[in-house]
C-alpha cells in the first residue's frame, strides 16, 4: 500500500469519501502540512551565525518568487530594510544569496575564478541560443580572449562609419515605416515607441556590427530566425532549462540555421578575399573582426566560434538597447522640455548659417552632446535593463567586515567580530539598480534628472521647474581603479553605485556602440519630431510602469507617444 492509500485507510472522514474529493483534502493537507514545517523550521530551528539571513517565506521550493518575480526592486527594498544589505532568499528551490550596495556589487563582479562562476549560471540558457565554442561554452580564459576580439573590432574608424549609417537606416525608417511614414509638417499622431525601437534597433545594429549580408536578409529569413531564437530567451528556461517545449524546438532549429547562415557569409567572403588581385576587406562589420584574429596560440577563429559570437552580439544588444531606448523616449515624452533641450543642442552643435543641420558625426557626437549623453546615461540609472546577474558559488565566500556590518545592524544574529558567509553551492546576485535608485546616493533619487550628470550644471528647464542644483554627481563617482582580464583595462567599478553595464570580467563590451546607436538614433528622432505621452485634454502623462515579467526590464503596454512631426524636418 502507497502512503496516500495508508493515509486514506487511517483517516475515517476520508476513507467514507468518493475518491474525487479524497485527492483535494490530501493535496490541501499536504500543502499545509509542508507550509507549517516550512514556517517552524524558520521560526524554531538553530540558525548558523555565519549564514546570511534567510527571507521569510511561507512555502517551500517557491520560496519568494512570487514577490521577487513580480517587482524585484520592491523586494531588495524591502529585504534590505529587513536584513541588510546581504540576504538569502529561496527562488524555486535555489538559495539566492544577494549582496546589495557597491560594496555587494564588488564582491560579486570583483570575486575570484576560484570563487564565483558565471558561466555555471548562464550556460544553460545562454549556449542553445548563442552556439558552441565561444562565451559560456568554453573556459573563462578563452572567453576573454573572445571579448578582446570583439573590443578590437570596436575602432573609432568602424565607430565613424557607423554613425553615418546609423543616420540613414533611422531616416529611412522614419520616411517609410507605416508607423511614421505619413506624417505631414506639425500634424500629430500616437506611435507604439517600444515597437519602433525594437525595429530601429536590429536595423541598425544589422547595418553596421553584423554586417551588410544580414542587413539584406532582415526583411526575409533571418527576421523569422531571430525571432524563434529570441524566443528561448525565457525566464523558464533560466529556472528550468531543456524542457521538452515547442519553443525550444523552434529555438534549437533557428539556432542551427543562423549559425549556417554566419558560416556562409564568412565562406563567401573567404573565397572573395583569395580570389586573385582581390582588393583587401572593405568590411567595417564584426565579421571583418573576427575572420583576422588569432588566439595567443596562433590559431585563428573556426567559423562556429564566429557564427556563436555574432549571435551573442546580436542578442546581447537588442533587448538592452531597444529598451533603454524605447525608455528614454518615453522619460523625454514625460518631460518634452527636454526634447527641446536636445535640439537646441542639435541646432548649437550642427546648425548651418541657413538654418539647416549638418549631418551627425562621430568626433562631435563623441564630445560635444552633454545633454544627450545626460539623458541616456539618467535613463540607464533608472531603467537599467539588468535587474539581476547572478553567478554560482564554487566556494565559500567570507563577507568583508564593512559590508556584513551592515547587515549585522539588522539582522541581529551575528556579533562583532564573526564573519558572515555565503556557502559554496547558493547563486550570488548583484543588484546595483538598487544603489542606482538609492536615496542614500541620489537627491531626488526618484527624479528623472538629466542634469545630476552635467558638471556643476542644471538644464534650463529643470530651473523652471525649480529642479534641485545637482550636487547629485556625488553618485556619479566612479573608483579609478582599473583591472585588466585579456581584454583591456577596465574599471573594477568598486564603490560605485552605478554599474549599469556590470563591473569585472563579465562587464559589457558593448557600452560604446550602445551610447553610439542610442545616441544617434535619439538625435535623429529629435531633428524630426516633438513629442509627449498625452494624458488627455492636453495635459502630459505618465511614463508606464516597469513590466518585470521578461528577460530584461521593459515598458508595460501600451508605450504610445504622441509624436508630432517638425516643421523644420
Ligand atoms: C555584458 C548591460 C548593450 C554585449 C553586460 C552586462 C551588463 C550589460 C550589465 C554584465 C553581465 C553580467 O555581469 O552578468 C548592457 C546594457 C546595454 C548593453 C545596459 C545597452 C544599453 C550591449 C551591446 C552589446 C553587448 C550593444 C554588443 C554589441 C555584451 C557582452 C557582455 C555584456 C558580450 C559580456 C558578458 C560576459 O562577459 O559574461 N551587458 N549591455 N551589450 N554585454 Fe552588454
């Protein structure tokens, strides 16, 4: 007899039951059951001093998922207050142990190999999308080479061509895309903006990293395959990676299809460059990049490791750029005195003696736009499109003093001078959108601000409004410290509360092309058209709330603007 039939036969209410309405009570008793030990387990068992605190939760296995899942930043928040700044939390039978603050962020981006492990984390999610042989899919050490690939493919003789084709794919699309195409001088019309910037975004992204034979087959294949590739970016398949589901089937065949795609354009232009009396690569494209590195060893890319690096590129800087564009957009919407200011500086920086524009261009662009670059970098403090990065413990961590005193001023259990401890086995998680938004950091932490970012300065328009003096570059501050792991030197990011593209060996290589494709595509947009989320009867509305429920942290729907065309376009 089973365990279920002993308790029906014990049990005289249920044995007298029809069989229908035994299973309920049982799967309800032993629900309850399970949350009662889960809760005095929590209450009454001896706890080590050395474990961070755990958060409370009422079932086991789900832990706080539902709570985290729903609005993470509500929860840090929370939690931080609760138990300071490191805590563990239970995420569908995973302990998750956060470490919050720059601090927290240096521990976890800064930790040694020995110690914290990405590749554990990511790889079963990451490697059916990007390929084999590169990223996740090899040792830390040939990743890094991998990256100083990438960096190097990244000169500012690629980056100055790219912001001319940047101008023209965002110009074209403006002219013939249905959603803008259409638009008189000062007539107005709602436009869904988070589509616009997906569709922006791959198209220029195509144009200039990935190369002109992927920008050619955008409108055909490739959009097909990119989409059923996306599409095994789930937050499922991070917890429960390989399940049987047709979106992994999908994913898997467009997986395979890409890669044959990039292995072809990479043996078309092999055969073109042996060709006799061919001329050298006219290619600014990474593709150029990746087909003339070697390894330290001498041995170039194979072309599967240059078909998963494209991939990784291509995924890597959609979903972030779209959304912290499709953001940005949004935030100015809420604000339009800002557009104003972005093309007053368009008009300072480019104007010709007859009125008219000069066309963007890279030097310029570079240095010359601090209300641009203010407004990007103000988005990506308050939109970071990561909310989490996490990596697995391969041993255990001991907490510095300065961050587990924090924690000790509230979670109680630990005395002074006992070191706390993130035992080998849990995820670490750093959050540093949370310092991001930290009134502890950030006049106004909840203000879209611009200014906090320009030396000393306040944008006319916050001065209106009577906007705090940014003293708020207090924030800003960023370690000078500088670590090099294969692929240049980079700022180790410490003590900084603001890391939107992460700190350490994992830290993006995509920063430059990102502040670039926004940048200009943003410009381009501003030169145009005005425009301002309308909340009715002429009044502005409100920026959508964050939808946390995908990959990466993007704008609920709808994200309409009402955008009117200029009569100087
Ligand atoms: C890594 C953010 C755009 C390529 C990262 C990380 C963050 C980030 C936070 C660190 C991940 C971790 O520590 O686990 C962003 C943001 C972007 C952006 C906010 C745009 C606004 C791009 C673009 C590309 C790119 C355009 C490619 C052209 C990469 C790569 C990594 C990375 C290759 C390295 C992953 C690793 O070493 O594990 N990015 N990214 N990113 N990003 Fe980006």
């Amino acid at each position: 007899m089973d365990i279920f039939s002993r308790a029906i036969a014990a049990t005289p209410i249920l044995r007298d039951l029809p069989v229908a309405a035994q299973v309920p009570i049982i799967v309800i008793a032993f629900v309850v059951a399970s949350v009662v030990l889960n809760v005095a387990s929590q209450l009454f068992l001896p706890k080590s001093r050395s474990a961070p605190p755990v958060v409370f939760h009422y079932f086991p296995i789900i832990g706080s998922a539902i709570t985290y899942g729903m609005d993470p930043y509500t929860f840090f928040f929370d939690c931080k207050e609760k138990y300071g700044d490191v805590f563990t939390f239970v995420l569908l039978g995973r302990k998750i142990t956060v470490a919050l603050g720059p601090k927290g962020s240096n521990l976890i981006f800064n930790g040694k190999l020995s110690e914290v492990c990405a590749e554990d984390v990511y790889n079963p999610v990451i490697t059916p999308v990007f390929g084999k042989d590169a990223v996740y899919d090899v040792p830390n050490a040939v990743f890094m080479e991998q990256k100083r690939f990438v960096k190097s493919g990244l000169t500012s003789d690629n980056l100055r061509v790219y912001v001319g084709q940047i101008v023209d794919e965002t110009e074209q699309f403006l002219k013939n895309d249905p959603k803008f195409a259409g638009f008189k001088s000062g007539k107005s019309a709602p436009v869904d903006i988070f589509k616009a910037m997906c569709e922006l975004t791959i198209l220029t992204a195509s144009r200039t990293l990935q190369g002109e034979e992927v920008r050619q087959n955008l409108d055909k294949s490739f959009a097909g395959l990119y989409h059923d590739l996306d599409g095994g970016f789930t937050p499922l398949n991070f917890i429960m990676p390989g399940l049987p589901l047709p979106a992994n089937f999908k994913r898997d065949r467009a997986q395979r299809k890409m890669a044959q795609f990039y292995s072809e354009i990479v043996a078309k232009r092999r055969a073109a460059g042996s060709a006799e009396g061919a001329e050298p690569s006219q290619h600014h494209d990474m593709i150029a990049t990746l087909m003339e590195q070697k390894y330290k060893n001498g041995r170039p890319l194979t072309d599967t490791e240059i078909s998963t690096i494209m991939i990784a590129l291509l995924m890597a800087g959609q979903h972030t750029s779209s959304a912290t564009g499709s953001w940005a957009l949004l935030r100015l919407g809420s604000k339009p005195e800002l557009i104003q200011e972005i093309y007053d500086e368009q008009v300072r920086v480019y104007g010709e003696p007859d009125g008219s524009l000069r066309p963007l261009d890279y030097e310029t662009s570079k240095s010359s736009l601090p209300v641009l670059d203010a407004v990007i970098r103000e988005t990506l403090r308050m939109h970071p499109p990561l909310h989490s990065l996490m990596r697995r413990v391969l041993q255990d961590i001991p907490v510095p003093p300065t961050l587990s005193a924090n924690t000790r001023g509230t979670g109680l259990r630990q005395k002074e001078g006992e070191t706390l401890i993130i035992p080998k086995g849990h995820n670490v998680l750093a959050a540093p959108g949370v310092s991001a938004i930290d009134p502890t950091y950030w006049p106004d932490a909840d203000q879209f601000l611009p200014s906090r970012w320009l030396e000393g300065g306040i944008l006319k328009s916050e001065e209106k409004n009577g906007g705090a003096k940014s003293e708020a570059t207090k924030g800003a501050a960023t370690s000078n410290e500088t670590v090099d792991y294969g692929w240049g030197a980079v700022s180790t990011g410490a003590n900084s509360p603001y890391l939107p593209f992460g700190a350490g060996r994992h830290r993006c290589i995509g920063e430059q092309f990102a502040y670039l494709q926004l940048g200009t595509i943003i410009a381009t947009i501003v030169r145009n058209f005005d425009w301002k989320i309308d909340g009715g009867d002429g009044k502005i509305g409100k920026t959508p709330e964050p939808d946390y429920t995908s990959m990466v942290v993007l704008p609920k729907l709808p994200c309409d603007l009402l955008m009117t065309k200029r009569e100087t376009a």
